[in-house]
C-alpha cells in the first residue's frame, strides 16, 4: 500500500508544532553541557574582579544604600539599578577575551 | 532600628512575615527535599538543579535568561517577573529559591531573606558532595594541598572526575595571562618549543591567527598538498589561547614541519634559529606556490614577511677611489657575531694596558653587537671586489645598515662557532648583556651613512621614516648547556611581568633572571604594538581608562 510522499501533515499535528530553538538557545545548551559555560562563567569572574570592575560595582551600591537608607533597599532595586552601568563598564579587552573563547569553542563543536 | 545598638555587624536578619508564615506552615521538609536537588559544581558554587536536570526555564514565558526562582511550595521555576505575579496570585507562594545563587527570596517583599536552617540544609549538602569529591581525589592518587585550599566539590558525574586535573590547573594558573600555555617535549624538541612560545606572543602574529585570518575551512593549500603549515599553525594558536592551561603537544605541527624540512626531520637536538628560519621559509613558500608567484621579499604579502621581514643595505666602498655601490637584501632576522674583542681576560686590564683610552668589558653587549655589525669593515685582499669607477678589482670595504626596520625583530646571537682549522665546533658561553628597551635608529641606513659622511643633507627613501625604530622585548630563547647537548627555554614578557617557558612548566620570574639568562635569539617588536598587546591581554584598571573604545586589534 503506497501512501503519497508529498501528503502534507494533517492540521492536528500542526498544533503540537513545538518552536524550533532558536540558535542562541542551542549554543546556550552546547555550552551548558560541556561544561565551557561553567568555565567562562569563572573566567568572567576572575576578569572582572582582577580588573576594578567588581569593587567598582561593589562601591556603586554602598553609595545607593547610603543615599536610600539601609532599610528601604532590596535586592531587586540594587540589581535594577546597578545592572546597567554594570553592564556598560565591562572592559572591551575582557568582552574581547570571552567572545574569543566562545569562538574558539563554537569552532570546536562544529 | 537603632543604629547606636550595639548589634554585631553581621546577624541574621529578622525573617520577614511571609518567610515566618511559610516556616509555621511547612517547617524544614521544603528545605529538606530541596537537598537532593542542590549541586554543587566544580567551582565550589552550590546551584539548585530541576529533577530531571534540564536547564531551568521559566514556566511561563520559557526565558532562560534572567534570575530563576524555584517556588519552595509548588516547585515551578520562573523568572522574576513571573515569580512575582506567582506569588501575587497564588497566595501563600511567596518564598523562593534563586536556583543559581541558592538564596531565599521573597516574592511579596521583592527582597532577599536569610533562614539559618536554610543555609544549613545548602552546607550540609555541600560538605557531602566536598567529601565525595575528596574521596575521588585520592583515588586518583594525587596529593595537593593546594587543592584541598581551593576545595573545590565536584558533581557526582562521572564525566567530571576526569576532567578534575585540568580543572585543578585553570584554577591554579588562570591568573596568567591567555595564551599563556606549556608545550610538552616530544622527544627533543625544546628547540621547536622554545621558538614557537615566542611566536605565539609575537603581537601581530598573535593578532593574525587570532583574528582568523587564515582560515583553515577555506584553506586551499590543504587541497594541494594535504598539509598546510598555516593551517597547523592556527590549530596551536587556538588551543594555546583557548584557555586551557594543560601543557599542549604540538604532535600535528611537528609532522607537518617534518614534511617540509625533511632534513631536518629526526627526534635529534636541533637548532633553534635553524628551525625558526625554516618555518618562516615553509609560510612564505606555501603562499608563494599558491599564488604561483615569486615575490621579493619587500613586497611579498605572506604573514612571516609582513612580519619580521626588513631590509639590509650594504655599502662597499672602493679604497682606492672612494666610489661606493649600495645594494639591498631582504633579511627575516639578524645574526650578531659576539664581539670577541670585549672579551678579553682580566689580566690584560690588571696589567694597566689601556685599549684606545676605554676600559675593557668582561662581557659583551647586546647593543655592541650591533655596533660590531653596523661598523665598517675592511675586506681583506682576497676578498677584493670589483670596482665600477676604477675598473679593476680593488681593495675595499663595507658597512652594513638598516634599510627597513621590520614589525618584530629577530637578534641571533651567534654562539656556536665552527673552526674550519681544528675542525671543531664550540659553543660560545660568554654572558651577553640585552636591553629591553631597543632603540634601533643608530643603526639605520641614515643614521649610519651620516656617522660616516658628517651631517650632510642626504636625502633617503621614505621606508624608514614609516616605521617606528624604538622596540621592546618580549621574548628571549636562551640556551644552557654544550653543543651537542643542551635545553632551549624562552622567556616571555606580557604585561611586563617575565615567564619561563621550560617546554610544560610555565612559571614567573623576575627581571634579573631573565638579564642574568645566556640569550641565544632575541625577539623584539615595535614598542606600540607591543603597549596595545599589553593593553589586550589584561585589563588596564577602570579608572586609568581613556577611551571606552580600545581598539582591539584583532579580535572582533
């Protein structure tokens, strides 16, 4: 019994369709389960800190806890506040350096 | 509160409402099952993992992302935003867990909260998989206590275990700078190693392979031959600056030099600048095969050209009538001969005996050497040359200068001399004194050919005022021991901070080790790549930042 090659599939089946991971997702995976994210997350640490970056982040939230009082604060507003400029002051010689490992990994999983 | 109360500065805050209604209701068994899912990971940080250990996303919108919380009461993982709207609408499902930092967060007061009993279902979890871990450490059979300082807890994957050494060597070394990396010794081939450590730091190389510029996908030559010393050359590069701080077996690159240089092929000692010589020589003949060229060496495009590649003047001077012909050589390093002359025994300087008014020196310099070479010397009268002004062969002399300084500069001390006579060869062990700072500009064409004919207004082509001629050092590659037996190890300097390359072990040292060394080749680079290097590989501190955009060389 020949079933048509080209029968296109039915609507129900349509429904279940899950969302094709996008690539950041599966590089994330790929990442994640060789262990290299753990790494560069230590990696990023260690930069960061070796550089000023941490103890300036450090220092940018005492000064916000001084100024709102040290019981009006919580977690989230420190983190929204300080989240950008963090985000910001990130040495360009040390996003260069991760985007280089990323590199070098994806280059080796390929 | 009263901030004249004497409480000590790091207590445990009070628990907020919704953490102590969550304790009245649940008690410790929430925090009790939580354990089976706290992992912690080689890097000593206890996360919280799902059951089936897939990465966590958010129930809701699937974000992977941002912060992830575990809910203590029904076990859904969202995000922030999510949690919470969670905890808004499902009353009583307040309290959660950051599943990355395994820290306790209240959804109701948008804040962190602290529960000893807590802490202590997170420690004592911790403390267990520390104790397995040391377990697999000793099975292993290895002793460090170092490691036992870093305490670093594994998984209870077995996959892990075997990763645990490299581990262990990233933790004790990653504050070296990247590429910073050993080579193991396949059998005699210090020499190879010696001078690939300093190609590898040689800054536009460095930033050549780095960048990707030769791409090994799209790599004709691999098609033409099957090997392609660039193509073998990226690969070490990569795994050198990879991150990785396991010493490297360059196996593949060895091969792949054996089949060019095939005399050379042998697990015998060899010599180092040999080698560099002919792996440069390999990179310019791969390019120029493919590009079914001949280039000269001024304009060839190749990496190893572009790179060390400089041009020799040589004038030869008639004594008879004073015409002089210039002629010009390509040259990829330079070979110093040690100044014998400054190496005279002490008794001559006991004596009182006085050379031209100037005291002797013990040992030779770097930059005399360099005098040495650039100084005029008469050829003797076999060597007379033909001269086109008299038409006859005549006595004459030459000088040597600098016609075109190169990006990087290789100085070859010469210190094994062979004796035609005695038909020996021996190795020269003078100490010789190097700068690390170079300043090359008495050594150009100008400069000498002005030393000779006074301050005159003699125009010279427009190459040398191109190029910078101050350089720093950034690697020596020193030998120890006799001619037929002896150890290559390279001293490299990043960030002004001096490493040993002894093949795998790679340790700091200081200034006066490596001045104290016997160089054999020096390399140097023109002193502003050599900065912008140094600005590359670490992070100058924020607040000492001029322009938020470096250019990075190379990478992006």
């Amino acid at each position: 019994m020949r079933h048509s090659v080209n029968r296109p599939p039915t609507p129900d089946a349509a429904e279940d369709e899950e969302k094709e991971p996008t690539l950041q997702e599966i590089i994330n995976i790929k990442l994640i389960e060789s262990g290299e994210k753990e790494r560069l997350m230590e990696l990023l640490r260690e930069r960061l800190t070796e550089c000023g970056w941490k103890d300036e982040m450090k220092a940018l939230c005492r000064a916000f806890i001084k100024k709102k009082g040290r019981n009006n604060v919580t977690v989230d507003d420190l983190v929204h506040v300080i989240t950008p400029k963090g985000r910001a002051s990130v040495p360009d010689p040390v996003k260069a350096d991760l985007l280089q490992r990323i590199r070098t990994f994806l280059n080796s999983v390929i | 509160m009263d901030p004249s109360s004497a409480k000590p500065r790091c207590s445990v805050p009070k628990p907020c409402n919704h953490l102590a209604d969550y304790k009245l209701k649940y008690g410790l068994a929430g925090y009790d099952s939580l354990q089976d899912n706290f992992v912690t990971g080689s890097n000593g940080k206890t996360i919280v993992c799902t059951p089936d250990r897939k990465i966590p996303r958010c129930f809701f919108c699937d974000g992977y992302r941002e912060r992830l919380y575990l809910c203590l009461v029904c076990s859904s993982v969202s995000c922030l935003d999510h949690t919470l709207l969670h905890s808004r609408s499902d009353c009583g499902n307040d309290i959660a867990v950051d599943v990355k930092r395994s820290e306790l967060y209240c959804g109701k007061c948008h804040d962190q909260v602290y529960d000893a009993d807590f802490d202590t279902a997170v420690v004592s979890k911790y403390k267990k998989d520390l104790i397995v871990c040391r377990n697999a450490f000793e099975s292993i059979g290895e002793r460090s206590s170092k490691r036992r300082r870093l305490s670093s807890a594994i998984d209870l994957d077995l996959k892990k275990w075997k990763e645990l050494p490299c581990i262990r060597d990233q933790r004790a070394k990653s504050c070296y700078p990247i590429g910073l990396r050993g080579l193991n010794n396949l059998g005699n081939t210090c020499f190879m190693n010696s001078v690939l450590q300093a190609l590898l730091h040689a800054p536009p190389l460095r930033n050549y392979f780095l960048s990707g510029r030769h791409n090994r996908e799209t790599c004709p030559r691999r098609s033409l031959d099957g090997f392609c010393l660039l193509c073998d050359i990226d690969i070490i590069f990569s795994a050198m600056f990879s991150g990785d701080r396991s010493p490297y077996s360059p196996a593949q690159f060895l091969y792949s030099w054996w089949q060019h240089s095939a005399n050379l092929a042998s697990y015998t000692q060899q010599d180092a600048h040999e080698f560099f010589i002919s792996l440069l020589d390999g990179i310019h003949e791969k390019e120029n095969k493919l590009r079914d060229t001949n280039k000269d060496a001024g304009d060839c495009p190749c990496i190893a050209h572009r790179v060390f590649s400089g041009l020799l003047r040589s004038d030869v001077t008639c004594l008879t009538c004073g015409f002089t012909s210039t002629t010009y050589d390509p040259f990829m390093d330079i070979s110093l001969h040690l100044d014998s002359s400054h190496c005279l025994s002490t008794e001559t300087t006991n004596k009182g005996s006085k050379l031209n008014g100037s005291t002797s020196i013990s040992t030779s310099t770097l930059i005399g050497c360099l005098d040495l070479f650039t100084k005029p010397e008469k050829l003797g009268s076999d060597q007379k040359l033909h001269c086109q002004n008299c038409q006859e062969k005549q006595d004459s002399s030459k000088q040597l200068s600098i016609g075109r300084l190169p990006l990087a500069l290789c100085l070859q001390v010469k210190r094994f001399e062979h004796s035609f006579i005695r038909k020996t060869s021996r190795k020269i062990d003078w100490h010789l004194q190097f700068p690390f700072s170079l300043d090359m500009s008495p050594y150009l064409s100008s400069s000498i050919i002005r030393k000779r004919l006074g301050n005159r207004m003699i125009s010279f082509d427009g190459d040398e005022s191109d190029v910078s001629a101050e350089y720093e050092i950034f690697a020596v590659v020193t030998h120890s021991g006799m001619l037929e037996s002896g150890h290559y190890v390279t001293y490299l300097r990043l960030r002004n901070q001096w490493y040993k390359c002894d093949d795998a072990w790679i340790t700091e040292v200081d200034e006066a080790t490596v001045r104290a060394s016997q160089c054999y080749m020096t390399f140097y680079v023109q002193k502003m790549l050599y900065h912008k290097a140094n600005e590359e590989i670490g992070c100058a501190p924020t607040s000492s930042r001029r322009d938020s955009l470096m250019s990075v060389v190379g990478y992006c």
